[in-house]
C-alpha cells in the first residue's frame, strides 16, 4: 500500500523530533494541502500550478519546505519578495512545540496566512480558544474559507497584529509567525502573567531566531533567544529594495576612504557573531551587491537611514592582500562600529544567540547577555 504524502510528513516530523505526542493527534487531521493555494512557489522560485501539475503540486504541499503563497508584485525594482507563505512544516512543528500551550489555553496568532497554523491549533486547543490576525484582507477571507472547509469556524481578524486583539485578552500565549525587530507592547499588555509570548525576532543585519518570552506580573516579559529561523518581516517593518536604494548613495558622495583585512564573511556570514552585530547596531540595514563575474566581486552596503550615514565595503578577491575598500560617510562611522562590536563579541569569548536574551516593558526593549544585569542595549 503507497503511504499518503500528508502520513509520510507527520511520520518525517516526528523523527526530526519536531512533532511531539501531543501535537501528533492536530498534524495527523489537518492536511496542509487543503490550506494552499493553486498556484504555489516553491523556495527554488519555481511556480507550481495545480491544474497544470497536480502531482507535483501534491508533492511539494507535504514537502518540509516554506511555500510562497503571495509576492509583491508592486515592487519597483521588479523583483517579487514574498509577502506570504506557509511556513516550513518541522518550523510550524517546532514552534507550537515550543509555545507549550495546552486545551484550555486561549492563543492568539499574529499572521493567519493560509490559516494552517490556526487550524492545527485549533484542532488541539479548541476553535473557540484560538484567535488569528491577518494584516491582507484576502488572505484573511481566503483562511476563513480554508479553516470552515475542515470544520473550523476559528475567529480570523483582518487587521494589524501588531495591535493584538483586546476584545478577546488576556490571553495565555502569543504566537506571530511573522517576525519583528520590535515585540509590540500590545502583545505583552494582552498576556496573562505566567503566560508566553514566541516570535520571529532579528535585526536588520540578522533574521532570524525566536524571541521566547515569559510575561511577568508587573507588566514585562523576558526570555532567551533560541532556534534558527527566517521569517518574513511583519509590514510595517519590511526593508524593501526600495528603502535600501534610497538610502546607498553614488559613489562619488564625499567619504573617507581606508583599507581593511576584515573579509565580509568572517563577521557577517557567521550566525552568532552577525546577530551579536546587529545587537549593537540595531538601526543599520545591509545590503550586499554582486558584480557580474560569480561573486568575485561584491560590495556591503551598511547603511543608517535615521542620520543618513553609510559605509561600503568593497571585496575583490584580487585586493586580498592590500585589504578591502571600505568608504565611511556620515556622522556614524558604520564600519568601525561593526568592527568594534565584531571585536567585542570575540573578546566575550563568541557567544551564541541562545545566551542572549530580551526584556520587554512598556517603555524600553533590552537586550542583554546571560543575565537581565548585563544590558547590551536598547531596541530602537
Ligand atoms: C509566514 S506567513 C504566516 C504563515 C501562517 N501562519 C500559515 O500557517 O500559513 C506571515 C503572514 O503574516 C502576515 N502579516 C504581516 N504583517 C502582519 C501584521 N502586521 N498583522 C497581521 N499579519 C501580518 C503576512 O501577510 C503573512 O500572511
């Protein structure tokens, strides 16, 4: 007898040790495929139509692999970021895992998209104890459908989950499936102390880990960094080619000019030590350009969009040993602050992500390493 795609996945899923015992019952009657769209993008850019595949599109709905349901197609540069997706299963798996909520819990979600997270947690928790919010009011209406068409009738908002959803708070856990620089307050001001909050979290220079945070009594929440995971930016928080190219100015802008030994990859191409970067420089955005010949050739931009101050990072694997081209212009010195903050990470002896952590009250975010005491930072 052929195993369906849809057992083969949980069965997948529970050896990665992803799927525990009591998630098994919600992903073994909820089948992803019924949450997606016809035509589907797969992580290769490769468009999959139902009508035209269905086999493949079959296939590729119980892959373990985020599809891109929704691009911006809006995007003046011509590319097509994705806008929305189904997440990747074993990170589905893991988060709700993670979250640790059980029945009789009340669980807002923030980003609904297909409705498939909202559904296996509805399976689990109960439709009348599960809330989710969806920023596009078609995704939003689509999801309904989706989740009324195996049986659930899970309240699904249109709107800003940034703002949670007072109506219904307090609530035990807060799970956004899609990610922030910043926790919004609302989400730890509509939590029960005791309760959780697990989000997407990074920097512009670092996307992603998850934020973990267990929320207090006198209105703040604090938790570690943990896992290994990209998500989509929430909307309003979105760097978008756009906002990079406005910001990279021509070369020909005065700057002053120095040379470096730093190649890009040992600070940036590094997880811990870029996410430790982005810590200290939470406002800086980067972009890497590639000349034409393979990535022989490729420039970082660093760039400050508050005070207009910028840095390029110039790699030819020619220059290797003159050093690199780097152009610093503005009243921040990006570069040398990226330097500094690499250096301080090596001195501390290179910390990973997970020994990091947040504090999150109304008035500031901190970050911190190891302990509450030792403040890194305040997020912008
Ligand atoms: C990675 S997808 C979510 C996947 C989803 N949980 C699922 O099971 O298919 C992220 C979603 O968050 C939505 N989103 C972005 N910003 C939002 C916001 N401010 N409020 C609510 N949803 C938002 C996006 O439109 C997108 O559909």
């Amino acid at each position: 007898m052929v195993t369906p795609p849809h057992e083969k996945l949980v069965a997948r899923l529970e050896q990665a040790g992803v799927l525990t015992r009591y998630w098994r019952e919600a992903f073994t009657g909820i089948e992803r495929h019924r949450f997606l769209p016809d035509r589907i993008i797969t992580p290769d850019g490769e468009v999959v139509d139902r009508d035209t595949d269905p086999r493949r599109w079959l296939a590729s709905a119980y892959d373990d692999l985020p599809i891109v349901t929704q691009v911006d197609e809006g995007n003046e540069d011509g590319s097509a970021p994705p806008i929305s997706s189904a997440s990747k299963p074993s990170v589905v798996a893991d988060m709700l895992r993670r979250l640790d909520a059980s029945p009789g819990m009340r669980v807002l979600e923030v980003g609904t998209g297909t409705g498939y997270n909202a559904a296996l947690l509805s399976h689990r928790l109960g439709e009348e104890d599960v809330v989710t919010i969806e920023v596009d009011a078609d995704l939003a209406e689509r999801a309904r459908e989706r989740l009324l068409g195996v049986g659930l009738c899970t309240l699904v908002i249109t709107g800003d989950g940034t703002q949670g959803w007072p109506a219904r708070a307090p609530f035990d856990r807060v799970i956004s499936t899609v990610a922030v620089r910043r926790v919004p307050y609302h989400w730890v001001a509509q939590t029960r102390p005791g309760g959780r909050i697990l989000t997407p979290w990074g920097t512009a220079l670092h996307n992603g880990v998850l934020a973990d945070l267990h929320v207090g009594p006198h209105g703040t929440a604090h938790g570690r960094f943990t896992g290994d995971v990209a998500f989509m930016w929430v909307r309003d928080q979105r760097v978008t080619g756009r906002t990079l190219k406005a910001h990279v100015p021509p070369k020909v802008r005065e700057s002053t000019l120095t040379r470096t030994r730093l190649h890009p990859h040992e600070p940036l191409g590094d997880f811990g030590a870029s996410f430790a970067i982005g810590l200290h420089m939470p406002t800086v955005l980067k972009r890497i350009e590639f000349e034409q010949d393979r990535g022989r050739r490729f420039t970082v931009h660093l760039v400050d969009p508050g005070t207009g101050s910028w840095a390029s990072w110039h790699v030819d694997h020619g220059s290797r040993r003159s050093g690199y081209q780097v152009r610093q212009h503005g009243p921040r010195s990006l570069f040398t602050e990226l330097e500094s903050a690499y250096a301080w990470w090596r001195r501390e002896g290179r910390p990973e992500h997970t020994r990091f952590g947040l504090t999150v009250s109304a008035e500031r975010q901190s970050v911190w390493l190891d302990h509450e005491s030792r403040v890194i930072g305040s997020m912008p």
